[in-house]
C-alpha cells in the first residue's frame, strides 16, 4: 500500500510524523512518503521519501492558501492509496483527495477549537467565533475520512460518536532515545525545559523562580512569540539560564543525561489541561523527576507513578520551592526519576502506539 504523509506546516523530522508515524509505517513494509514545504529539497531517510514542494512564505494566510495548493498537488501526482495529513489548514485539500479516490487520515495533534482560545494573534473578542467555526467544519469533515489519528483520549473521544474509527496514537516517547542508565551523581544540578516557548508553555514563572532556586536551567526550543526572548533576556533569572536553542535528539538526549529535574509547567488553558505533553513522559523515561502543573489528567499519571511534584503554573514560587525540595532531598528525588522510567517502561513507550498505527493501516489495507 501507499501512503502519503501530508504538511504544510512541520518541519521535515518532525517527531510525531517522520521519527514515530512514517519510520513506523516503513518498517512495517508499506511504500511511505512524506511531503514537505520547507525549500530544503528532495530526501531520502530511513526508509522514507521526503518531497519537497519548496519554502513557505508569505506568512500564515499564504502558507494556507498558495502552500497548500502546492502540497495537494504533489500528493495527487503521487497517486497513493492512503493520504495522511497533519494540518488542520489542509482539510479543504483533503476533501479533494477523498472525492479522487483516494483513502484519507486526519491526524489531530492539538483540540484545535480549544488551541484556538490562546491564540494569542487572533483578537480576543474573535476567539470564541472562529474556535466555534472552526471546530463545526471538523466535526463535519471528519464525517468524509476514512480514519481519524488522534494525540489524545481525549481528542479521539471528540470524534469517536462522527467517526467510528477515530484511535488515539498516543505521542509517548521512543525508549532507545532516551532511556540511559546516567548515574545520578554524574548529573548536575541543573533542571530543563524542552519544547516549544511560549507565555502559555510557563516560560515567564520559569525564570522568575530561578533567582531562588540555586539551580541553573537547561532551556532548549523555538520561540514561538515575537519579543518574548528579549522580555525574558532582561529578567533576572535569565543569568541562570543555559540558552541551547534547538537541539537535535542527540542534543535533546544529551540534555536530558545531564539534567536533574524535568519542567512542564503549562499553563490552564483550554487545549492544555487534557493535553499529553511529550516532554512529561521524555523526562521520565529519562530518569528524572518532574515538575509539572496540577491538572486532574496529569496528576492522575504523576502520582500513579509517584515521579514529581504537582505546582501551580503561574506561581513561580511555588516553581521554586518544588526545586528547592527535590534539591534538598537528593535520595527522594533519585527515587522518583526511577519510579517514572519504570512507569515509562511500562505503560508509556511509542512501540505499543506504533502497533496500533501499523493495525489501522493494516484494515484500511483490506477495505
């Protein structure tokens, strides 16, 4: 069978669609591509075929309109049994691609109309309407694919009652990256936060805990606001930050090898509170304890496992005294980064999620 991976909008190694979904589906032995718009040119890896329908520019509306054009054609020249697409900005092109015959997946990472409530360049006032807008075209479109990936239970639960076959591929991490067996002496008395940096990814309470933490922060990702780098620059735990920038997951191992405690602090929005932030489960499969924000979904998992502390997001003293008391008590700590590889290990690793994917793919096959 062949299948077609579909963005506009995500790097090319992305770690959802290239590193776990399109790798999965080649070692499996299905005929897997993955198109791009990136300007960085055509690329075989790892079994799979990257085209590249050249750079996205013109900022967001461009990217929505004249890329997508783009990525639709090159899908419909490829001719593919299946079409698995990661945008939400692509289901217009999608429909097309069902009603040429083609068999389509809509994988959902984000809730969107829940997502669309922090967008923090979209005016305030008109949130709610485009949210609303935006999650009656899903609910309706979903209806037409032949499958629907989610990231979450959650997500997939939205879908379930429009879409019978609506499965939640979790995005847990891949052990053989991660899990290393670093002695806890050997690591330094550093936290980190991996991931995308933004005001409502808890970057802000983040350094302002730090001045009194005794701690320097391991801090590595892309900006995703205007002017908040430099806003952060002038803070004055910023003197404790290790600026790494964005890592490859060599880096991003390297990080986690040497950092004593993991931060995932987002803050109470919408899409947030039901999330399942990867970086939660890479920093357990490290062998780290967690800091993480107290929502019911997330404190379900941490004190399953026993691997962290629970905070509130916005508070950065309460940032600081979870530091200071895993720092404080170095056995406790130790005990629960082990607790939570352990947890990892067993209930939170990519290759049961990449069965199920490979599964799905397998009764779309026979159909």
């Amino acid at each position: 069978m062949k299948i077609v991976h579909l963005t506009s909008a995500h790097p090319r190694h992305d770690i959802r669609i290239f590193v776990k979904e399109c790798v999965t589906l080649a070692n499996a032995g299905f005929d897997v591509s993955l198109i791009v718009a990136d300007g960085l040119g055509e690329e075989i890896r790892q079994g799979v075929r990257i085209h590249d329908v050249g750079a996205k520019s013109g900022g967001r509306m461009r990217r929505m309109t004249a890329t997508v054009k783009r990525v639709f054609d090159a899908a419909l020249a490829l001719q593919p049994d299946v079409v698995h697409f990661h945008d939400p900005e692509l289901v217009p092109a999608a429909l097309r691609l069902k009603q040429a015959g083609i068999k389509v997946i809509y994988d959902v990472h984000e809730d969107m109309p829940r997502q669309i409530l922090g967008k923090h360049w979209i005016p305030g006032a008109l949130r709610p309407l485009v949210a609303g807008s935006v999650e009656r075209v899903e609910d309706w479109a979903v209806q037409r694919f032949d499958a629907i990936v989610t990231s979450t239970p959650h997500i997939r639960d939205r879908f379930l009652s429009r879409n019978s076959r609506s499965v939640a591929i979790c995005n847990f991490p891949i052990l053989a990256e991660l899990v290393r067996d670093t002695p806890w002496e050997a690591r330094r008395n550093e936290v980190c936060y991996l991931g995308s940096i933004s005001r409502i990814r808890g970057i802000a309470p983040i350094i302002a805990a730090l001045p009194d933490t005794g701690v320097r922060l391991n801090l590595a990702g892309l900006w995703s606001e205007a002017g908040l780098y430099e806003e952060m620059q002038r803070e004055a735990g910023w003197a404790r930050v290790n600026d790494l920038g964005v890592l490859d997951r060599s880096g991003v191992g390297e990080v986690l090898a040497r950092s004593k405690i993991g931060l995932v602090t987002l803050f109470p929005t919408p899409n947030y509170v039901d999330a399942l932030p990867i970086k939660l489960f890479e920093y357990m499969a490290a062998g780290m304890p967690v800091i993480a924000s107290d929502f019911p979904v997330w404190r379900a998992i941490v004190d399953d496992a026993g691997c962290g502390l629970l905070v509130d997001p916005e508070d950065p003293q309460a940032i600081a005294a979870a530091i200071r008391e895993l720092m404080a008590d170095e056995a406790r700590a130790q005990a629960m980064g082990e607790a939570g590889r352990a947890a990892v290990l067993a209930k939170y690793s990519w290759a049961a999620e990449g069965e199920k994917l490979v599964a799905l793919y397998r009764t779309l096959e026979a159909c």
